[in-house]
C-alpha cells in the first residue's frame, strides 16, 4: 500500500501550477491574467449546499433562476467561487465549445486558494484520465473506453444482472422487508464491475464504497480515493503480469499503450461512472415506480412501464446532478454573465433538465423525448455504448425486482424518504419496502 509521504506528493499534483499547460492555440487569446484570490462575483454567490438543496433541489434551481437567469453565481466547500450553468441552451454551448470551455482543470484561477485536504480533489484535481484529457489525446482515451466496454457481450451482461437480481433478492424474499437502496440498488453494479473487472464480489463492494464516500465528499473522502488507487494499482500490475478475460485487461492490452498512471486513472473513472450513476438510476427508478400513481397500476406486470420510467428519472431525478466541469480558456459572456478565464463552470444536468424555457411542461417524463442531459454531451459526453450498457443493467435489475416482488410498498411515507447529502449525485439514503414473503428462485 501507498505510504502517507506518497499519497500528499500524489494528492500535490492536484494543484499544478496554470504553466504547466501546453500553450493553448493561437485562436484562443488570454485576456489578462486571472483575477487574483477569490473572483468578485463570489461575494454575491449562493452555496450550493444545505437542506433545501438535497431534499427539494428543483425548487432551488428554479430560485436561482429566478434571481440570476440560466448561470448563477455559486460556492463550493470551502467557500470556493464557481459558475453553475442551469439553461439548457447555455449547457449545450459550453458542451460544444471545447476550445472556449476546457476541460483540463490546471486552468483554474482558485488553485492557490485550495488546501491539501479540500474534499473535492479527487474529481477536480488533474489526472492522466479521459476526465481531463483535451483534444487528439481525448480521442486517444475516448477510444480505449469505447472499444474496451464495446467488447461486453451485452446479452450476456442482460443474462448476468438477472442471475444477480435474482441472487440479491433470494437473500431477503424470505423475510418480507428488504431496503431496496443498499440490498439490491447499490450491490447490482458493484457485483458486475466485479465480474467484468475480474474481481471478488468482496473487492468490488470495498471499491464501490470508497468511490461513493469519495465522490459525495467530507472528511473521509481523500483517504477512500487513496484506498481505490492502491488497490486498482495492484490489480493493473496483476493484469499486466498475467492478462485475463476482463476489462482491467483490455485496457492494459490496448493499442493506445496506456502508462501505469494513465491505466489506473482511468479504471477509477470508468468505476465510478460504472456504479454511482447506474445504482442510482436503479434506485430512484424504483422510487418512482413505487411512489407515483401513474404507474402504480402497472406495477405488478411492471414491463410496460420500465422503458418510461428510466426516460422520466433521467429528465427528473438525474443521478449525476450537477458536474465539475469545465474551464474557461478566455474571458467570455455566457447567459448574461462575465465569465472570466480560468474560472469553474459547474455543468448543471438536473437543472439544465428542468429549463422552462426549453420544457415547460415540467414533470410530463420527457414523454419518450431522449434529448436530456444526463450523459451530457459533445465529445466529452459519456463514451458510446456505456449509456446503452447502463441502461441494460439498471432495465434488467428493475424488471427482474418487479417480477419478483409485485406487490411491494413503502413501508414510509413518499416525504420521508431522504436524500443523501451531495450536491453531485441524486441519491437516496434507503428505499425500504416490504412484501409478501416468499421462496427463494432455486
């Protein structure tokens, strides 16, 4: 394991000075240096944080909106400036514009303000990973995520998530009650990085764990970044010593002859895309599922309904929130807003879902409308085929769940259900249930 020495001259990387970038091109221009501390907007800006935010964020957004138009003035822990973007045709543009909107976070104009052990490091700090990658070696990554997850035979996958549904569900249907958020949401994803990965179910719970405290942040989330590092490391070097039939693998084998860092940096990017957002989107599926009267007539055949509701969770209850993000290479004006260069643009999914400007029918599902932002877009949107590869695993896990357990209820009112607190991901802290017992499937 990495020793304490180590692991701060790792986590001092995240902080690399603005010339460490290579010279940007000749048609994207400087304009003055980055305004020095903490930029003037951020004595105006609202923290995206609190009660409200987590249990009620639409009515949040819809708030700042109100009050600031599609780009709003925000802090982040530490009371760190940043630019949340909630317009829909805002997103889009800084989606597109990768030469004005930039994703190689040493471009930040704050990092002098950022401590060591800043909760947020891990997924904002720079890495060797497709996260922060820009231009030919973007495409270069982009490429070994597509080949290597177009590799997974996806039927097979389908047939997989339904043996472990089933196997999850054996282990509660006896007993009547079950919390389907931590017995069944949360271990789906992890059981399949497990066997795509080439791992013990053991390993990828501890992985899936670490990920999830390092992404929603607090005290603990530097040392589970370190603890997910350490261990991808070994297994990197395992890989490479002795290749097998997995991802870990491929990546390693793979013709864009990926370094140890690079290999690394990236298995942890494609884990955590891999179980935080898919546990979610089963989870909150089955939120709705089980919450919303439209469907409740449906519930116990359940297949009909499934395809609208992962549509309508997608538009609505987005399990990636909002996103950090991208970085403005020049001064510029977005949404009636002086963006300055080397300031943080906070991609608002959830929000962007939600314009009315572009939806006004707000809470209709999208009906059957796929143009929600939820795996964002333009070439750093989600590499082709993960959405379709997410949405195997959370239909199957979904539908198998409904088949099993027909007449499952909350065993809470909808309201007292809680939201963990993230301003990332929209997650619920349980979903408990209860049912008619029944035998095991055999």
């Amino acid at each position: 394991m990495t020793d304490p020495v180590e692991r701060r001259a790792r986590r001092g990387r995240f902080a690399p000075q603005q010339q460490s970038l290579a010279p940007q091109p000749q048609h994207v221009q400087q304009h003055g240096p980055p305004p020095p501390g903490c930029p003037a907007h951020a004595r105006s800006a609202i923290a995206l944080e609190g009660v409200r935010f987590r249990e009620h964020p639409a009515e949040v957004y819809r708030e700042l909106r109100a009050l600031h138009g599609p780009v709003a003035e925000v802090r982040l822990e530490g009371d760190v400036p940043a630019w949340l973007v909630m317009g829909y045709r805002e997103l889009h543009h800084v989606l597109v514009n990768d030469q004005l909107f930039a994703r190689d976070s040493r471009r930040w104009n704050q990092w002098d303000r950022i401590p060591p052990d800043w909760p947020l490091l891990p997924f904002i700090g720079h890495q060797k990973s497709i996260m922060f990658a820009e231009g030919e070696e973007h495409r270069r990554l982009s490429a070994v995520f597509s080949d290597v997850i177009g590799a997974v035979d996806q039927f097979e996958l389908n047939a997989q998530v339904e043996q472990i549904a089933d196997r999850l569900i054996d282990a509660f249907a006896v007993t009547g009650q079950a919390d389907l958020k931590t017995q069944f949401a949360d271990r789906i994803p992890a059981l399949v990085i497990a066997r795509l990965f080439g791992m013990s179910d053991e390993e990828a719970a501890g992985f899936t764990a670490d990920l999830m405290e390092s992404i929603t942040g607090g005290p603990g989330a530097l040392a589970a970044f370190d603890r997910t590092e350490d261990r991808l490391r070994e297994i990197a070097r395992d890989r490479a010593a002795a290749p097998g039939h997995d991802v870990v693998s491929w990546m390693a084998a793979h013709h864009a002859d990926l370094t140890e860092d690079e290999l690394v940096a990236n298995l942890v990017v494609l884990i955590a895309a891999s179980h935080v957002p898919t546990s979610t989107w089963i989870s909150n599926t089955l939120r709705l599922l089980l919450t919303d009267s439209r469907f409740a007539v449906t519930l116990s055949g359940g297949r009909r309904s499934v395809p609208q509701a992962l549509n309508e969770v997608l538009w609505d209850e987005t399990p990636m929130q909002n996103f950090a993000g991208r970085w403005a290479t020049r001064a510029t004006l977005l949404g009636g807003q002086r963006i300055e260069a080397g300031d943080m643009i906070i991609l608002g999914l959830a929000a962007a879902n939600a314009d009315p400007q572009v939806r006004p029918g707000f809470g209709d599902g999208g009906l059957g409308n796929q143009a929600q932002m939820s795996f964002s877009h333009g070439e750093h949107r989600c590499p082709y085929p993960a959405p379709q590869v997410a949405e195997i695993i959370v239909r199957a896990a979904v539908e198998v769940l409904l088949d099993r357990l027909p007449d499952a209820v909350l065993t809470v009112e909808r309201d007292e259900l809680r939201w963990q607190q993230s301003v990332w991901v929209r997650a619920l802290v349980s979903l408990p249930v209860e049912f008619t017992p029944s035998h095991v499937t055999g």
